[in-house]
C-alpha cells in the first residue's frame, strides 16, 4: 500500500466532499458521521463530479441525476445509477488526510 497526503483534515468539514487529484486519478474525498472516505470522483451513470454533490449519512448524491452512492462500498443507492463506483482505502495521520490507489 502507498498512501498519499492530499489535503489537511481541517480542510474537510463533516458533510461536505473536496475533489483531489491522486496520481492524475480524479478522487471525491468526502466526511460523513465524522468518517472520512474517499472514491472516484466520477459518477457511474453520467461522469460527472461526485465531490460537487450532497454529502449525508454515509452517502454522496449526485448533483446531476441525483443518483447516490455508499461512501463505504461505492454502491448505488439510488436510480438511475446501476454500477459502483470505485472506493480507496483513506487514512487520517494528525492533520493529514492520505489515500492508497491501490491497483487503480
């Protein structure tokens, strides 16, 4: 695993989403419930940004379609978007928040 810093945690207010780039891979960096997730930043269903949609319990909308995904596994939760998203393992150090890519 090769985790990254991509930005501070203060930077990220509970939910709220912040779009990084990781290793020119778009990532939607998003803190529900206090946790801090991180997956593509691109929706399944239109290709648009994730990290520009609603964040709340556990999920991020987007502002589109209006399609949701699970900011644990990447699942659709809500039509019209049938295919996941991929999610990273994300970390918190101090103030620093880091993502692993792993085979992406």
């Amino acid at each position: 695993m090769t985790f990254q810093r991509v930005c501070a945690a203060g930077d990220l207010a509970d939910d709220t989403a912040l779009g990084v780039e990781v290793n020119g891979v778009p990532v939607c960096l998003a803190r529900s419930n206090g946790e801090v997730y991180a997956l593509r930043d691109e929706c399944s269903h239109a290709d648009v940004m994730l990290s520009a949609g609603e964040v709340e319990d556990g999920k991020v909308e987007c502002w589109l379609h209006g399609s949701q995904f699970d900011l644990t596994s990447g699942e659709p939760t809500g039509l019209p978007a049938i295919r996941p998203v991929p999610v990273y393992d994300v970390k918190v150090e101090g103030d620093d928040v880091l993502v692993d890519l792993g085979q992406d």
